[in-house]
C-alpha cells in the first residue's frame, strides 16, 4: 500500500493548518509506505519550520515516509533544512530523486526543483533506472505537474519543466504519476505527453491536499475526470502484481474518489 499527499503544513496558518492536523491523524491509521510530493513546511522549508509545524503533525509517519521535494522545501540553504530532516529516506547524494521497489511495482521519487530536461542528469538516470527496472507497473511522483487544471497549471513554463521526464516515463510503459504543487485534488484519464488520451498513456493524479491552504481552479484541463479544491485529505493505493486501485480519502471535507486501473502492458 502507498499512501500520501504534499502541500502540508504552513507555518503561517493558524495551528500550522487545521487541515495539516487533520490530515496527520488521518495518515498515521493507514498502514503502508508514505510518499509525500513537496512542500512539506511553508513558507521556506526553514529548520524550525520542519521542527515546529511539520513534525508534530506528520512526524509519527516519518519512518516509513519516502519524500519528493517541493519548490519551497528548497528555499532555504538549498533544501539543507530538508534533508537533514529526511536524511537516507530523501535519496543518496541530497539530490532529490532515487527508486525504491514496493511489492511488483517499480516506484520513481523524482526533484522538480532541478533540471530534468533532455540533457540534465537526473533525466540520464531516469532513463537507466527504468531499463535496470523493467516492471510491469510503475509509479513516479514529484511536486511540480505536467497537467492541471489548478493555477499553476496555466504556467506552461514550469509545469513543461517535467514533460521530458513525462516522455520518458511514457516511452517505458509508466502507468502513474501523482504530483502536488496546486493545492487540490485532481485525476486525469490516461494520457500521451501531449495530454491526448490514450488507454496505454499515464494517469495522473494531482493530490496537493496535505493542509496547507486550497485553491481555486482555473479552466478544466482536457481529460481532467475528477477535481475537487473543497477537501483535505490523503490518497492510497492499492498496488497489486499487475493493476490498482486508489481511493481519496477525505480528513476535511465530504469529497471523495476511487476506482481501479490495469497497468500498461
């Protein structure tokens, strides 16, 4: 099982985000590896900001939590505060992307703060990872997304920053990406790099949700399924040897989403 969700805690709401506490408790009764997609503690990523609003929210998962670093996590010291707190579990070297395997699915931890584009290192070893890792199922999550219909989703600059890593992802069969950076939840059909849909493309899921503010949406993307920007919450998946099932699991608000999917052959 993999459960998680990014934009967490925010120093500079009230009690750090009611929505944060909420999603905290919520998140420590699931059981299962943790991923989180950025963002972790606003505005800066600061130390006391892990320490103090952070921590004491989602701090019990931490031994099981496999992170992403988000735009703000980086910040401060270029993300040293993040680091130091994560430590093994954020990736070797402090350089924000790694792998781990989880059952029969190959899970890619990937840093939208750096360059990922055809010629950066992290796109040379995403594509060595995926050839020494050639699963049937495979999930990759990062902060920034490629496809949203939130804010950030009209910055065609930051979010295209991640469409070679898309591209590869697609090329080697990836069936889901699950990014944050706009503060909601979204879920896309399955999609080609240039957001067409496609039954052997990658669903991607949007769960920018984990308390630290929400937004509005802009104009719907094009095979965006589901959006909500009401609720806070966590989303689980259920990785099975060769299909899944998720479900958006509310901590504040009524909004919910499931279904299942069959990863590309």
């Amino acid at each position: 099982m993999l459960v998680g969700a990014g934009d967490i805690a925010n120093c500079d709401l009230p009690d750090s985000g009611a929505g944060a506490v909420a999603t905290g408790k919520l998140i420590d009764s699931i059981p299962g590896t943790v991923f989180t997609v950025g963002d972790h503690a606003y505005p800066s990523g600061t130390a006391d900001q892990f320490r103090d609003c952070y921590e004491p929210r989602w701090g019990k998962v931490k031994p099981r939590t496999r992170p992403a670093p988000g735009n703000h996590d980086l910040l401060t010291g270029n993300g040293k505060p993040y680091y130091d707190y994560f430590g093994e579990a954020a990736g070797p070297d402090r350089r924000g992307f790694y792998s781990y395997d989880l059952g029969k699915w190959h899970i890619v931890s990937l840093n939208s703060a750096i360059p990922a584009d055809n010629k950066s290192k992290q796109l040379e070893w995403l594509r060595k990872d995926l050839i020494e890792h050639h699963t049937t199922c495979t999930l990759a999550y990062w902060h920034i997304p490629v496809f949203s219909s939130g804010p950030h989703g009209a910055d065609i600059i930051t979010s295209g920053h991640m469409l070679d890593v898309w591209k590869v992802l697609y090329q080697f069969g990836a069936d889901i990406v699950v990014n944050g950076h706009d503060h909601d939840y979204e879920r896309f059909a399955p999609q080609n790099p240039g957001g067409k849909p496609d039954p052997k493309g990658i669903r991607e899921f949007v769960a920018g949700t984990g308390g630290g503010g929400l937004y509005q949406f802009k104009s719907i993307r094009p095979n965006s399924e589901v959006h909500d920007n009401k609720s806070y919450g966590v989303l689980k998946f259920v990785l099975g040897e060769s299909d899944y099932s998720w479900e958006f699991i509310p901590a504040v608000g009524q909004f919910h989403d499931s279904g299942t999917g069959a990863c590309v052959p």
